[in-house]
C-alpha cells in the first residue's frame, strides 16, 4: 500500500499543468530525434540540456526523460517505414519491421511497437516503484569503502558490456577518469593537470565535453556516411489494427522482451541497445521457426521494441538510487542532476519525494503520451525525412555553440568543445566507443573522493575494503567479471552479441 501512496504523491506532482506541458515537450523532442537518422539519444541530450537550466529541478528532469524515452520510440517509425533506424537500438526493428511494412502491414508493424512500448514502459514504471524504496534502504547502508567498490563494478560492467574490443574499452574509461581529476584538488589545493591554463583550474566542464564527442562528431560521421534516399512505405492511421494470428505472436514476445529489458536496462554498461539485440537474439533461440526471422517475424518487432523501452525506463534505477549511472544516457542525466543542485543517491527518496516519486509517475504520463500523439502523427513523421541535412545539419551545430555559451559566457569554453571535437573525431576513426569515457569522467571525482574518505577513516590500511561484507561482495563480483573478459569463450560470445546488426 505505501507503494500506492508513493506514486500518488508522484501523479500530483507530475500532473501540474506545467509539468505536464515539459513532459509533452519532452516527448514530442524524442521522438523527432527518434525519427531523424544519425542523431540518437545521447547526442540529442546533450545539444538539448542548456535549455533545462533555467527550469525547476523536477520539470528538467521529466523534459530529459521524456526526450531519452521518446527518442527510444521514434526510432521504430522509420525503421519500420523506410528502413533507416533513427538510432542504434532501432537497428534490429529495421530486420522484420520493414519487411512486415514491404509484405503490407506496415500498420501492424507501428502499433505493435506501439503497444509492446506502451507496456513495457508501464511494467518499468512499476519496476521502479517496487524496486527503488529497497534499493534505496540498501544504499543508505553503504559507506565510503562500499561506494568505491559500487563504481569500480560499475566501470568494469561497462567495459564487459561496451562494443568494439575490450582493450579500447579499457583505455576509454582510464582516459574519463584522468579528465576527471583535472582542476583543483579539494583536499590539497593544488592544481593538477590543467598545464597552466586558468580556465581548467576548476576543471573540466560537463556540457562541452558531451557536446564535443557527441553532438557535434555525429554530424560529422553523418556527413561523411549520409543515409541513402529510400522510398517510403505510406500507411494511414485506419491500418494500424493486427490480426489475431499477430497479436498471438506479438504478446509473448513482448512479455520476454519487458522482463529481459527490465533487467539489462539496471545493469551498468547495460541499457536500450544491448536488450533490443538481446531480444531479438533471444526470441531468435527460442522459436520454432527461426528460418522466419528477417522476412517480416512479429517476435522480430515486439520482442526488441519492449526491450528497449523497459530498459530505458529501468536504467534510472541505480542513478535515482545509489547515485550511479548505468549508461551514459544515465551520466547526462546525472550531471543535469547535479547543475540542478541535486545529488543522486538515496538521500533523493528522503528528502525530496516529490522529485523522486515525480519522475517514476512522469514515466507512465510520458508512455502514455507518446501512443496517443504519434500513432496519428506517422505521416507526419515520414515526411519530415526529407528535410534536407544541410538544413538540418548547421541548425544543429548553432544550436550547441548558443548552449555552451550561453551556460558560461568563457570564450575558453567554446575552445574546450572545439578541443574534444578533435578527440572525439579521431575516436571515431580508430574505432573507439566514446560512451565508456563519459561514465569515467562522470564517476572518477566520486571514486577518487570514497577513496580518499576510505583510506583516511582506515588511517591508510587497504584491507578496509575486503573487511566491510558490501564492499567485499561488490569487488569479488569485480574479479569475476574481468575473468569473464580473459575467457576465450566468453570474449567469443561477446563479439557475436551484437552480429545480428
């Protein structure tokens, strides 16, 4: 019955007019990301987080979420229609969706993804009601010792469950972790690594940094790359009803879908891409007639589409909870949290519930919002691909230099973003995933400063760590995790996780 209580209080909060209008907003943003190829959710956040700053904490929060959610399901429409995925966890919808869409039942293909989302996110609203209070009351068990060995797992699940070589994957969380020590050290007073420069001396910014390797590299990968033109499938809002032999197809996939999304979507490295391929790989495994899959399979479609929507809603978990991101979508999250002057943990739920209570309530609003608004919007969405991307392209580009500086009016800003453009362009041609260096970066101060905590309260003896049963748990689960990086077979099933794509 608490558990009622809790949401209630979350309704009212989300349910003011103005909160209500910042989750359309949000929503409304996300799926046009979703639908426009190339731009994805993390880039998206990112260009679209100076405009939270002047809101109140809880209506910036459900802005952001709503964008991450909803970008999350715009994809879908033009993977199913024309076959260009509007983000990476729209990939594998691209497989059967548009192959239903080909054989005419492209309806079909859209309000199954429709509905799987819509009940997927509903079964991660409640997930996160049920599981957050426990969580919660877990976390304020935690010490300094405790924390540490949380982030250090964290980091090395991120480098498991991270694409490309595990190498690369390595050095991208060493490299987050070393631009997070730059600046000032708090105990010391000292300055470190900022090579003189006085703009560094309060280290690195958040916003220039995600806008650098993000939003302004994929523009240049999409420009490189652009998407072939394609002819698009139309479809009319009268033919979105399936069949029942469709229906009966879709539901279980779905159920699977949302259960294995639920849990990917809490792990750290985890998230929306790896359940959408899970899924399909899954439902893939199991059926009696796998030789259907890519030809236009119902389980290709509802299966990945609820995965990645229950992931996506369940990956606030651990941030909401422990303060930890699970994803660097989560990291973003995390920092507009803390500009907000809000920090994640459980201290949230206690001292402010409405915020806490007000974003689990936000999320089943925004699922909600997003069937009634973009089912009838399709066409709508289809033609706005034909929007030229030279267009498109430098509107994108102003829109992230007008934010960088209107948050910090420093020219030395602006250079910080053009700095990790360069970086984030050579990443890009050796093949390395920048998402793992965002989550160093964002978790590296707090590592340092429980490190530090830990050994000064110890009077410097390590075994503090391994004498604390949490923190001893957390860092033998570590070890396990790096043996599963050295086996053979494991490095094998990991390369072929994403095969499919």
């Amino acid at each position: 019955m608490e558990v009622f209580e809790h949401l209630a209080t979350g309704f009212l909060a989300a349910g003011s007019l103005q909160n209500l209008m910042f989750c359309f907003i949000g929503v409304l943003l996300g799926t046009l990301i979703g639908v426009l190829p190339g731009i994805g959710p993390i880039p998206a956040l990112a260009i679209l987080l100076p405009i939270t700053f002047g809101l109140d904490p809880l209506s910036a929060l459900i802005m952001l979420a709503g964008i991450y959610y909803g970008a999350q399901y715009g994809g879908s429409t033009t993977s199913i229609l024309v076959n260009m995925p509007g983000e990476a966890s729209s990939v594998v919808t691209c497989i059967d969706g548009h192959q239903m869409a080909k054989r005419g039942r492209a309806g079909a293909a859209l309000a199954i993804a429709a509905v799987g989302s819509f009940f997927a996110g509903t079964i991660g609203t409640i997930f996160i009601a049920a599981f957050g209070p426990p969580l919660s009351a877990i976390a304020q068990q935690f010490t300094s010792p405790d924390y540490f060995a949380l982030m250090l797992l964290g980091l090395i699940m991120a480098v498991v469950l991270a694409h490309g070589a595990v190498l690369k994957a390595i050095a991208m969380v060493l490299i987050g972790l070393l631009l997070g020590l730059v600046g000032t050290d708090i105990n010391t007073g000292l300055t470190r690594y900022t090579f003189g420069i006085s703009g560094l001396w309060e280290g690195i910014e958040f916003l220039p940094l995600v806008l650098g390797l993000f939003g302004i590299v994929e523009i240049i990968r999409n420009l490189e790359n652009p998407p072939p033109p394609r002819e698009p499938i139309n479809t009319k809002f009268r033919d979105l009803m399936p069949n029942r032999q469709e229906i009966r197809e879709a539901y279980p996939a779905a159920i699977r879908g949302t259960g294995l999304g639920s849990i990917l979507g809490i792990l750290p490295g985890g998230g929306a891409v790896l359940a959408a391929f899970a899924s399909y790989t899954l439902e893939k495994k199991i059926s009696r007639k796998p030789a259907k899959f890519g030809s236009g399979a119902v389980e290709g479609v509802a299966g990945p589409e609820a995965a990645n929507n229950a992931a996506a809603q369940t990956s606030f978990i651990p941030l909401l909870t422990l303060g930890i991101p699970s994803n660097p979508v989560m990291a973003i999250m995390m920092g507009a949290m803390i500009i907000q002057g809000i920090q994640p943990g459980a201290a949230v739920m206690t001292t402010r519930p409405d915020l806490f209570w007000g974003m689990v309530a936000s999320m089943w609003i925004g699922n909600l919002m997003l069937v009634i608004i973009n089912l009838p919007l399709i066409g709508m969405w289809v033609r706005l691909l034909s929007v030229p991307y030279r267009l498109l392209y430098p509107a994108i580009l102003l829109f992230c230099a007008i934010g960088v500086y209107s948050t910090s009016t420093e020219p030395f800003m602006m250079v910080l973003m053009i700095v990790f453009l360069i970086f984030g362009y050579i990443l890009l041609k050796l093949g390395c995933e920048p998402a793992p260096l965002v989550l160093g970066f964002i978790l590296g101060p707090l590592m340092e400063e429980n490190l530090r905590r830990s050994l000064v309260i110890s009077r410097g003896d390590p075994m503090v760590f391994l004498e604390r049963p949490i923190s001893a748990c957390l860092l033998v689960a570590a070890v396990l995790m790096i043996m599963l990086i050295i086996f053979p077979q494991f490095r094998k099933k990991r390369e072929e996780a994403f095969q499919e794509e």
